[in-house]
C-alpha cells in the first residue's frame, strides 16, 4: 500500500472550554478577595459595568423614586437568604440576563493676623480656616492621613545606630550588619567574612555587634538561639553561671532529660524549674514584633444559624457578594450613534457584562447549595461538637447535590463558613474515615485526633499514655487505629512523646 497525503473527514466528541466557561470556572475557586478584585478590574475595562453601591445607584434611585412616595430605608448589614426564585444584589429587572497644606496651632493665629490685615471678611477667613486643614476641612488634609505605615525592623535599628555610633567607619560596619538581619532578628552572616567583605579588623566587627546587640527590643542582632536568650536574660540579670551552662544544653531542654540537666548544671530540681519559667518568658524571634503586615481577619462567605423551628438557616454573606450593573441606558445611547466598529466593539461588552452578571449569580448559588449539603451531612457536629464530625468526602456532596467532584472541590476552596461553633474552612468538614471495630461506624480522622488530644491532656503525671495505651483506649471507644497512626496524628498535633511529657511532668511535680 502506497503512503501519500490525503484529505478526509472524520466525526468525533470532544469538550470544548468556551471562554465563559473558563470564566465561570475560574470565578467560582476565587475566594472573596480575590473576586472583589478581578470584578474591579472588569470594571475598569468594560465601560458597561458598574458597581450597584455608590454614588450613580442611589442618583438613579432617587430619580425614580415617585415624590408621594418616600423611599424606604435599607440595612447596611442586610444578609442574604438565597432560594432558586430570589435575585441577588445587583440584579434587575432590566438586566438582559438569564442565568494640601497642615497648619500647626500656633501657625493659626498668623493666618488670622494676615487675614485681618487684609481687609478680610470673617467668612473669608472661615474659608481660610477650613482650607489650612483646622480640623473641619477634608481627611485628606489631616495629619493622620499623612501616616502610611509602621516602621520596619531595619528602619528602627538604623535610627539607634544612629544615636549609639559616632565613626563613620562603625556606621559602615552597623548598616551593614543591620541589612544582614532577617525579619526574626538573627543575624546569619558569619563575622570573618563580614570583616573580610568590609575590610575591616574582626575586633572592630565583634565591638559594633555588641552595640547592635543592645538595641531594642531585648535579643535582637544575636547569631543564635543560645545568644539570643542570653542577651535577654542579662538584661533581667538572670545570666548566672548556672543558667550559662543551661543555656549550652539546651538540646536536653528540647529533649526534656531534665535528670541530665540537673548533673551537668550541678540545680536541683526547683532550680531547673525556674531557669525554665525564665526562658520561657524570653522571646525567640524579637524581630517579628516589627514590619510585620497587618493581620487580615477572616470574612466568612456563609452564614449558619439557629432557625425558629430548630433547623439551621444557611445564608449567604451579601458583604462578600460584588455588586455590579449593566448599564442599558448607555448601551442603547452607545449603539445609536455609533458607527458599525464601535457597534461591534460595545456588543462585545454587553455579552460580556451580562455573563458577569450571571456567573456571579451562579456562582453565589452553589456556593449556597454546597453548604447546605455540607451541614445537612454535619448536623451532630454544629450540635456536639468535633468529636461527632462525620467522615466526608466530595464525592458524597457532589452525589447529594448532581454536581461533579471537581465544582465541590472548587467551591470548597478559600471559603469560610460562620457557625455557632467558630468560623471554618469548607474544606474543614472533608476528612478520612477511620473504620471502626467490629464492623461498627466509621469516624472522623479530625475527631479521633480530636480525642488524641483530651486523652493527653487528661493524663496523669504518675499515668502518662503512651501511643499503645490510647490505641488500647481507642479501640474500647469503637475505633480501630494502628499505633503509627497514633503517632502521626500526635506528631501534627505538636504533642511531644510519652518519654519526653513524664519528663517534663516529673519536673514539675
């Protein structure tokens, strides 16, 4: 048989992502800050959109608001109860969807003097007054506004340096150190090599290091954790030979061999257990305490609460919800006068912002129907606690609800749901499934590290359980877990052996 080219037609399935669908996809695994964000670029590049709060909505709603009838008031903190018939905020009728200068107080009294000179009026000088930032003009102009942020590690040691070393050569040697500090407050650079790299004397790099290290706050500019702790116990005048010797054993601190440390420290017992209250009191990591970013706190996506027949009420959070519109209005005027490149050009904005419009409806909609199902499969747990949380996976919510893993798993992502019981993760309530014994039920891997840890914490200091004696413990509750299971999840719950706890509770006793 001969090889030669040759054209022919075949017929054959295959999925196409349109697009919109990757749209949508990617609008529904964003989380709420992430969707606030690409919504305000869209509105920046569709001239079609706008956001439904703000100065043009309520223009709008006042202009069509009738005079004999008032408007009624709204609620800023309005929550939304999703059904398949309600629309969500910013959805309408009309929608073709389906689916600077800062006056010091005695600077006032000269401007006033200027103006009376002048000639000026008394409302001219009011204006004077409120345009120089007297306090009843713009934030703007206020010196508040004129904060931007805290100061930096390295901005705060640079500012003693300045005030603690007078040579300039010091200051070279000081602002080098200072850059070499991460954001813990350690020092990393070994001080040979910064002689070498500077050229200097390694005595004059060790005397600008022991000026660094006494800056504030207490520990910082150290080259380790044994001179970090050191220079803060000094400072309290704790740094006795005893708490030095301590201070070079600290791998039997970790390890919790306090028999060991009492014969190379030459303490008692009661000793030990002071020289320990003061190293905890320390701070390992001073240089956190600077330049860190402000914590964002956690904005649940749902509500979950009590309802008046004893069911639970899911609700979605309508603060989380971006608000936006299609201005018909402008289309229409747009398409009028337009000629046949623009005409194109806005039609592709219009497609484009009605399908916004309704992926973010879509998108709030099974946000809400993956919760529901996610805490009408949890309902012990919003009611007892963890320790009755239910093995889940996707595959069983996306059953429920006829929808594919992969939407629960996208839905689940980055969102947060505010119940009676705190604020958690969607992705909290998926956990393994730890089999039971005797063919009984099945339970939560969260609940049964959930009960690892009451069992610890239960202990006596005469009856430390080791990881078989809460196996044993386990298994007579009803679940049957092996020993190194025991062990991982009491590692990932940072709870130290058994060893290591009769220690450190012998010490204490």
């Amino acid at each position: 048989m001969a090889l030669a080219p040759r054209l022919e037609m075949r017929q054959g399935q295959s999925l196409v992502m349109t697009p919109q669908l990757q749209q949508a996809i990617k609008l529904l695994q964003l989380s709420n800050l992430e969707l606030a964000e690409y919504v305000e670029q869209e509105l920046e590049r569709n001239p079609l959109l706008e956001a439904s709060s703000g100065e043009p909505e309520s223009e709008r709603a006042r202009d069509d608001t009738p005079a004999d009838k008032p408007e009624e008031p709204r609620s800023s903190e309005e929550r939304l109860s999703l059904s398949e018939d309600s629309p969500l905020p910013g959805r309408e009728s009309d929608l073709d969807t389906d689916y600077d200068n800062v006056y010091a107080d005695e600077a006032r009294s000269d401007v006033q003097n200027e103006a009376a000179a002048a000639g000026s009026s008394s409302s001219d000088w009011q204006s004077l007054r409120t345009s120089s930032g007297g306090g009843q003009g713009n934030d703007e102009f206020s010196f508040e506004a004129t904060l931007t942020r805290e100061a930096t590690l390295s901005e705060h040691l640079t500012e003693q340096m300045q005030m603690s070393l007078k040579v300039p050569q010091d200051r070279l040697i000081g602002a080098y150190l200072i850059d070499q500090v991460n954001e813990a407050g350690y020092i990393a650079a070994d001080m040979d090599e910064v002689a070498e790299r500077l050229g200097a004397e390694i005595e004059d790099v060790l005397s600008v290091l022991e000026v660094l290290q006494g800056f504030e706050p207490a520990g910082i500019c150290a080259r380790n954790l044994k001179e970090c702790l050191a220079i803060q116990l000094a400072e309290r005048d704790r740094l006795d030979p005893t708490m030095k010797s301590f201070l070079d054993h600290l791998d039997l601190f970790a390890k919790r061999d306090f028999d060991q440390l009492m014969k190379v420290t030459g303490a008692d017992r009661d000793d030990i257990a002071g020289m320990i209250e003061d190293i905890r009191a320390c701070n390992p990591k001073p240089g956190l305490a600077f330049g860190g970013e402000p914590v964002v706190p956690v904005i649940p996506d749902v509500f979950v609460r009590r309802g008046s027949d004893g069911g639970w009420l899911v609700e979605i959070n309508s603060e989380t919800l971006p608000r936006v519109l299609v201005n018909q209005q402008y289309y229409a005027e747009v398409s009028s006068l337009a000629d046949a490149k623009a005409k194109a050009y806005v039609s592709e904005c219009l497609n484009n912002a009605n399908w916004l419009v309704k992926s973010l409806d879509q998108r709030a909609r099974t946000i809400l129907k993956v919760a529901s199902e996610i805490i009408r499969q949890q309902d012990a747990f919003l009611m007892y606690g963890v320790q009755h949380l239910r093995p889940l996976n996707l595959k069983t919510v996306a059953d429920a609800i006829s929808m594919h893993e992969s939407t629960v798993s996208r839905v689940t992502s980055n969102k947060y749901i505010a119940t009676p019981r705190g604020i958690f993760e969607l992705k909290y309530f998926f956990t393994s499934a730890i089999a039971g014994t005797e063919g009984g039920a099945s339970h939560s891997a969260e609940s049964v590290r959930h009960r690892i840890r009451e069992l610890i914490d239960a202990e006596r200091p005469d009856a430390v359980l080791s990881d078989d004696n809460i196996v044993e413990i386990l298994k007579g509750q009803g679940i049957d877990i092996a020993r190194r299971t025991v062990a991982k999840y009491r590692e990932a719950l940072s709870i130290p052996s058994s060893v290591q706890r009769r220690r450190e509770k012998k010490a204490y006793a």
